[in-house]
C-alpha cells in the first residue's frame, strides 16, 4: 500500500470518529421529524400517526392545559415544559401529537420526536434548531430512568438550558408512567441505604419538578371508555347498535383485563375490520 492509500484510509476513518455538521434540514419538508444520531440528522415524517383531538375522551382538563400552553408557545410568548404521566393506555402521546396537529394548522410549529437512549445528543440537536426560523415541540415518549442510568443529566440542557439557556424556539413534551420518572421503590431503597438519603435521591428527584406542568392521567370509568369507542365509530361511519357496542365493549375489556383509551381502540379496530371498514 502506498502512502497516498494509508492517507485516505486515515482521513476516511477520522471522518467517521468525527462525522460533519449536520446540513440544515427543509423545514418545511414537514410538520414532524425524528432526530437520529450516529450520524447526527432529522429525519421529516410525511405523515403522523396520530388521532384527532376531539376523539380523546375523559381529558379535558389535561387537554385544555397543554393546548392553551402550546398556542402561547406557537405565538411566540412564554411556555413550560410539560410531564404527562400517569395510567398507560390512557392518550399521553396521543394528545401531545392531536394538540401539535390543532395549533399547527395556523402556526409555524414543528415537533421532533427525541429516543430516550439519544438523549445524551441533545445538546446537539438545541444547537441546529436555535437560529431555526421556526418554533420546535421535542417530544420524548415514555420517559423514564433506572437505577445507574445517567441520561436524565442529560435532559437537563433541555429543561434547564445550562449557560445558554433553552432556545427560546424551543419547548418539551415527555410522557412518562411514572411521576418522578424512575420506579418508586429504587426510591426508597436510595433513601434508606445511603449515607445521606436526601441527597442520594434530590438530584433525581428533582428532575421531574423542573418541568411547569405536570399533567396526570387517571384509569377510564366504563361511560368514558364506551363514549371512546362510540367516538371512535361515529367518526370512522362504523354503524353499531348501543346494546351491542355496550355488550361486545365490555367483554372485550374483560379479555384484556384493563380498561383504557389504547383498549377502546383496539376493540374499534377489530370492529371496524369487522364491518369491513377501511381506517
């Protein structure tokens, strides 16, 4: 091998331990992207998978809250970041992707969706969208850390901003099962093996008070879960009579042991495949 090979294989391995800056990507190519790392990029999303706003039943107050926080953000005024935890199946993402589609319709606003492994890039991905000429949600869906895992200090940029501060662009959305992100019962074994309990777990802890809102999602009653599918079935042109949606809802919620928003679609779905309708 000759010296000018030996110097092209160490510029191409330099170029991979250091890859280039990331182009800017077409804004307007999209309403929604994906932030991937390893090489850094936001990916556009064509089309959302996501359900309308007036179909989510049994969250009004939670609805109404992040919708009025995110049309204050989308105008350009002050905004928090937002927790959504609570029951699993109960419309948490669903509603921060219903809300983005409601008030992007009038407003320049994008949502980004960010992994919870691709935190640690984060700082990264602020420092693209910082001089954007547009106004970014970063979404983190089921948010939540185990013992040892260091990446909510990663989040923190986010939350907190460092010495820059957050981008005034820039506001985030995660959903969680938990309401202070990590397993109650890590918790406690923290408070009551370590030295100093407080401070072994006010660092964690306090992460989830650095988010302005906390929005909490509670089981459905049965009425709510009924009025979802009736919803659901109204919306699609699904003709069923109540007595039987009632009867077939109910025993469907029974096999599955739970009952929620994610259950009530399931069922639709199998109803709707069953009428023969197309979703």
């Amino acid at each position: 091998m000759n010296e000018r090979d030996t110097m092209t294989r160490i510029a191409r391995a330099l170029e991979r331990m250091s890859p280039p800056p990331l182009e800017a990507p077409d804004f307007d190519a999209a309403d929604a992207f994906v932030w991937h790392v390893s090489p850094d990029r936001l990916t556009p999303v064509p089309e959302v998978n996501r359900v309308a706003v007036d179909l989510l039943v049994g969250i009004d107050r939670s609805r109404d809250t992040l919708l009025e926080n995110t049309r204050q953000f989308a105008r350009g005024l002050p905004a928090n970041n937002a927790l959504l935890w609570g029951a699993r199946g109960m419309g948490k993402s669903s509603l921060v992707k219903a809300i983005h589609a409601t008030v992007a319709r009038d407003a320049p606003l994008k949502i980004v969706e960010v992994q919870r492994e691709d935190l640690p890039s984060i700082g990264r991905l602020l420092g693209y969208l910082r001089d954007a000429p547009k106004r970014f949600i970063l979404f983190c869906d089921d948010l939540s850390f185990g013992h040892d895992d260091q990446h909510y200090k990663s989040l923190k940029a986010v939350l907190d901003g460092g010495i820059e501060g957050r981008p005034d662009n820039v506001v985030f959305y995660a959903t969680s099962n938990r309401r202070h992100l990590m397993p109650r019962d890590m918790i406690e074994n923290e408070r009551a093996s370590s030295i100093s309990p407080t401070e072994a777990t006010e660092e964690k802890v306090s992460l989830s008070d650095r988010f302005g809102l906390w929005l909490g999602f509670h089981p459905c009653t049965q009425d709510e879960y009924l009025a979802m599918i009736r919803g659901y079935c109204d919306a699609h042109g699904v003709e069923i009579e109540d007595e039987t949606l009632r009867a077939e809802a109910i025993e469907w919620q029974a096999t599955r042991g739970s009952r929620s928003g994610r259950v009530a679609w399931q069922y639709f779905t199998d109803l709707a495949g069953r009428r023969g309708v197309a979703l």
